[in-house]
C-alpha cells in the first residue's frame, strides 16, 4: 500500500517532462519541415537527373567533378529521410546542417552570396523546433516565470 506522498508523487508528470505541442506549432512545424525536404529532394532529383543547367553550375561555376553528382544528390536523399522520420528527425537535421555548411563554404569560395543556405538552415531547425517538443526542451527559446 502507498502513502499519501508516494501516490500523489505518481500521479503528477515528472519535472524533466517535455512540453507539449499544440496542434498550431505541431502543424506549422510539419509545414516548415515539409517545404525544406521539398526543396532539398528536388535538388537531389535535379543532381541524379544530371540535368545539363546543373552540371553545368556543378563543374563550371562551382568547380566540381562531374563524378561528385550523383553521390551528393543519394546522401542529399538519405539526409531528407532522416528528417522525415519523428525517430531519426535530429540526426537528419544535424546532416542537413553539415550539408548546408558545404553549401555556405562553396557560395564563399565563388564569391556567390551565402544567405539562401543559411535561412534554409534555420527553417530546418525551426520546422524540427516547432514539431518535436524534445528539442523545445533541450533549447527553451525563453524562460517562464
């Protein structure tokens, strides 16, 4: 039999107790997140398409070889499903990231503007944010009272 302490300590949530997600944040989160894996498997599909505009930008204004292509454009997959899947959405956010960050380096190099990749980068996050309660967590945005 339980005390009256050990009973009401059962009952309420524990203190590391994610917060939850409203319908709003759960569905604009999913929205964000949809829109970036939209972006990122139409720029793998253009890669593995080897479309003549996209070699071209791979080899002649970025400086690529041709042979990077396709396998860039199979891990850009990879890294979409990752994000996709609530189990695996942080590791495919975490690779994003990294793959946004070869993005940043290679505009630097060619003296390109570097921004798109790093708003893309920040609507990944904030997709992953909005939709898994875990991260709000591990990264409160604001302290309550």
């Amino acid at each position: 039999m339980s005390t009256p302490v050990e009973a009401s300590a059962s009952s309420s949530p524990p203190a590391s107790a994610a917060p939850s997600t409203s319908k709003a944040m759960l569905w604009t989160g999913r929205v964000l997140s949809g829109l970036v894996s939209a972006l990122f498997l139409m720029s793998a599909v253009m890669k593995l398409s080897q479309n003549p505009q996209v070699v071209q930008g791979w080899q002649g204004q970025s400086g690529y070889p041709l042979s990077t292509l396709v396998p860039i454009g199979i891990v850009e997959i990879l890294c979409v499903v990752l994000y996709a899947v609530p189990r695996t959405a942080v590791l495919g956010a975490l690779l994003l990231t990294a793959y946004l960050g070869g993005a940043v380096a290679t505009h630097v190099r060619i003296s390109d503007p570097f921004i798109s990749p790093i708003i893309i980068g920040v609507v990944v996050w904030a997709g992953l944010y909005l939709r898994d309660a875990r991260i709000r967590a591990l990264v409160p945005l604001r302290r309550d009272p």
